[in-house]
C-alpha cells in the first residue's frame, strides 16, 4: 500500500469513527446510525418459596415500581397489571440519567383492596415515606381483617446505571408478605364437628411494613376467617380407634394473614361460639416451626416463615369439645406432645 492510499484508509476510518461518536451524541442527526439510549430491563422473580421455583407469573397480579436517586427522592415510577405479566421474559423497562437508584417493588396492591400505600410523586417522595398499609375494618374500637388479603410481594434492590448504550437486564427479588392459614376442627371419636359451633381468630400486630419490609408499630390485628366450612378426612384406626377408610365431617377455617416475622408472637385462638369458653390458645409462629427442620434443617427461622406461604394446623377434640394437646398435625406432619415435651 503506498502512502496516498494509507492516508486514504486513516482519514476514513477517522471520519467513521468522528460519525459513530457523534451519532450517539447528536442521535437527533445520526438517526439512522442506531439507538445510543440507555435502557434497564426490570426483570422480577419470585423464588422465596418451599419449591425454590420462580412464581412470579403465577402469583403476581400488579407490580408498582418506585426508583430513588442519590438524593433518596422519587426519580421513576411505573405501574402494570394483569396478563401482561404473565408473558414470557416479562420486564419493565426504565430509562434514566447515568447514577446511583435504589429500586422499590410493592407487588398485589393493584386498586388498594388489601393494602395501600402513599401517593407518590417524582422529585419528592422519598423512600422513606413508601409504607405499606394493610385495610382493615374498625368494630368496637378494634381493628378486624375479614377478607381474603390480595397476595402482597416486596422487593428491594440498589442499581448503578453507567453510561454504557443498550439494554441491561436487572433481577429484584420478591418476598410474600401473606399467608394462609386452614384450621382444621377433628374429633377424636371421629363424630362430625359442626363449624357454627366455633370461631376462630388469628391476633398480630402485623399490618404496617415499612419501605424496607421490616413491621412497624401497628395496633392489635383480629383475623377472622373468610371461609368457614364442613370438610371431609379420613379416620386412622391408630389415632382413632376406627377402622380406616372411614370419613368424618371436619370443621374447616382458611384465614389470610399478614407477614410472620420472629420477635412477633401471633396468637391463634378458636372459641365455643355460645359460652366464648377458649378450646385452644396457641402461639402460631411456634407451632409453624415445629416442623421446620423437616424442610431443612438449615434454613434460618425468618427464611423458612417467608418461604412458607400457607399453613395447615389440624387438632383433635374430645367429647367436650375440648383440644386434645397430646396430638396436633402441621403441614401434614403428626406432632405427638408427651409430658410437655415433643417427639
């Protein structure tokens, strides 16, 4: 190559070069040399559960996502709902100035139903003020939930955007805040228990999440249930005495209750619906990890409450009508009480 040609080469290269910087910095001329924007892609994933799977399409019905500056105010917000977020690879894309944010998700609030949370306005809500308020209804000064609570997810995450063209992908981890709980009446004789006969509660101080998903001070919480039915179970002739295969109508509660978190004490309580006589009082996070080290014996208390979404408690009454405290069955696992002790 000689010397006019290898000009010729360096001064194209040049100009190309001078065309692609330029087309990223002035896009408004250079359009067709591509998009230089800067793009996240919110990916949301929802694997704190029992199966280790991400449920996120299942579960998840609306997604509100608050972005907070340096500064801790409001720099983003976006809100979906419905099918949408079902479809494959679902994300939620943001574009913002190069810089440091702190991602806030609350997922399941849609039109307020089951919980609420401040209205937010860019460039002055902080992250701070972005509480999670669960509705409740006041009777006779105290605060009762009777509903089936909407499923309630929160994530948090912190992101550095740079100036780099394209389309980043992020992933935010959620957390369920709501769970269910079914009561099961059995008697020990295998007679049928009739539910009017009972009422059952589940109390908590648990209905105000802060930004950061740790419970703030509330006033006491009175779950009741919002289904209360007949169920049908098999009779065990060892429990029993009965020959097996035989069915027996059982008192069935489902309630839906907010997030467990230790340090809480939730007590369920279930009543003779005439004399209001307690027939059992039990401290419901106590008995949920009773079983917890069959899952794995690893995982830490907090973790196994927030993974586990939905509890079954069944208990055995006598003639009376009385809990029979030797023998209860959670998540299907028989807990046998000897002396005070568990085996």
């Amino acid at each position: 190559m000689n010397r006019l040609s290898h000009l010729i080469v360096i001064g194209l290269l040049t100009t190309l070069t001078a065309l692609t910087t330029t087309s990223c910095e002035e896009s408004f001329i250079y359009d067709y040399e591509g998009d230089c924007a800067v793009r996240y892609n919110i990916q949301f994933c929802y694997d704190m559960n029992m199966k280790f799977a991400n449920a996120f399409a299942h579960e998840v019905t609306s997604v509100s996502l608050y972005v907070f500056d340096e500064n801790g105010k409001l720099a983003y917000q976006a809100h979906e709902q419905g099918d949408t977020l079902a479809t494959p690879h679902y994300g939620m894309t943001i574009e913002l100035e190069p810089g440091s944010y702190d991602l806030l998700a609350w997922c399941g609030i849609g039109s307020g139903q089951s919980f609420d949370v401040p209205q937010a306005i860019e460039g002055v809500t902080t992250m701070h003020e972005m509480k999670c308020r669960m509705q409740r209804t006041h009777i006779d000064g105290t605060a009762h939930i009777t509903e089936d609570l909407q499923p309630l997810f929160h994530g948090m995450k912190h992101i550095t955007i740079e100036n780099n063209p394209g389309t980043h992908y992020e992933t935010l981890y959620l957390t369920k805040n709501t769970n269910n709980v079914r009561v099961i009446l059995q008697h020990l004789s295998g007679e049928d228990v009739n539910p009017d006969n009972f009422t059952f509660e589940i109390q908590d101080y648990n209905g105000y999440m802060d930004y950061n998903n740790d419970l703030l001070d509330d006033e006491l919480l009175i779950y009741r249930p919002w289904s209360v039915s007949t169920g049908s179970a098999d009779v065990e002739a060892d429990i029993y005495g009965t020959t097996r295969g035989d069915k027996v109508n059982v008192a069935l509660a489902e309630l839906t209750i907010g997030r467990l978190c230790i340090g809480h004490n939730p007590i369920l309580v279930v009543r003779n619906a005439e004399s209001h006589e307690i027939v059992l009082s039990i401290p419901l996070i106590d008995y949920a990890l009773l079983v917890k080290g069959n899952y794995n014996h690893k995982m830490k208390n907090q973790e196994y409450l927030d993974r586990q979404d939905e509890y079954n408690l069944t208990f055995f009454l006598d003639k009376s009508g009385s809990w029979i405290s030797s023998v209860v069955i959670i998540n299907s696992w028989k807990v046998v009480f000897n002396n005070g002790t568990l085996e």
